[in-house]
C-alpha cells in the first residue's frame, strides 16, 4: 500500500514538473530554442557535496569530479527536448575529452533504466529523482525548465546556463569561446 502511493505521489509530482515546465517555456517563449545565459556568483557546494545514484542505483559522491570541466544536463524521460538532445550528447561526450559529460535525471531509477534501453547513454549518468530539482534550481535554473544545463569550470565556477535543448554546433561554439 505504500508503495503504491509514493509512486502514485511521484507520478503527481513528474505530472506538475512537466506541465510546469511547459508553461514556463510557453510562457518565456522558449519552444525549441536555447537560451544561453552567462552566470556568475551561484555557489556550486551544493552540488559537490551531494551524494547521487548511478544507474546501477550505486549511491556515488559527485565530489569526485571535482578539478574537472563539466557539462552537466538535467533531463527527464517524459521531456520531449530532453530525449532528442541524448544522441548529440553522446557524441559530443565521444569526440569532446576536455570536459565530462554528466547526466542528472529528474526521474526515477526504473524509468531511466527502461529508457536507456531504447536511447543509452553513454557518458556518466545518474538518478537524482525530486531532489534533482531542487539541485538544479541552487544551480540557476531559477525558471524551472527541463532541459537545463550548465558548464562548471575546473574551479568550480559555473561558467554558461543552457534553458533548452543543447544542440552540438551551439554548444561547440560556446565551448570555444570559454575553454580554448
């Protein structure tokens, strides 16, 4: 019986998220587009002091990525924009060894794992369910939006917020103006 309501309580949840989400896109006039900000002064201690699962459901401090570039995608399995950016994502985390390539899914352990069956991905990949909003929001994703990224510098800087769909020729020109 408890189980049952926790799901029937996140699926209430991913339901508000997802109609949040697009209103909030409708709302700022994003559609399809990429919003790309310029960030400065928001702490990243939260997020290099947070515990995270893996795919695996192995909890993995995310500490250990600490002195590296980061591009970090928050996505979920029921976000349209989320599921198209995965493949150019995998390819820029392929061809791109300068900065790492970390997924954080608003979603459940079950739901992801069921997705990455059709659509794997495959650069580091973890669950961080209803907390990951909270997660993204101490990272600047004040408007609530899915997908959102950030690049983190080696210095734990947030350098560049993406609201939106990550394309690969867009994010190849902002990486060229920061890291090279």
């Amino acid at each position: 019986m408890k189980k049952n309501i926790k799901f029937i309580l996140l699926l209430v949840f991913i339901a508000i998220v997802a109609g949040s989400s697009g209103y909030l896109m409708k709302k700022n006039n994003l559609k399809d587009e990429l919003v790309i900000s310029d960030t400065y002064n928001i702490s990243t201690a939260t997020l290099f002091n947070t515990d995270i699962m893996n795919s695996s459901g192995e909890i993995v401090s995310f500490s250990k990525f600490e002195g590296q570039w980061l591009l970090i995608n928050f996505w979920a399995t029921w976000c349209a924009p989320c599921r198209e950016e995965i493949p150019e994502l995998n390819e820029f985390a392929h061809k791109n060894k300068i900065i790492q390539t970390i997924a954080i899914a608003i979603d459940d352990l079950e739901s992801v794992n069921k997705f990455t069956k059709k659509i794997p991905i495959k650069y580091f990949s973890f669950i961080a369910e209803n907390e990951g909003v909270q997660l993204s929001q101490s990272l600047g994703n004040e408007r609530g939006i899915l997908p959102f990224s950030i690049i983190v510098s080696p210095e734990k800087k947030i350098e560049k917020v993406f609201y939106g769909r990550l394309k690969l020729n867009q994010l190849n020109q902002v990486l060229n103006s920061i890291i090279y």
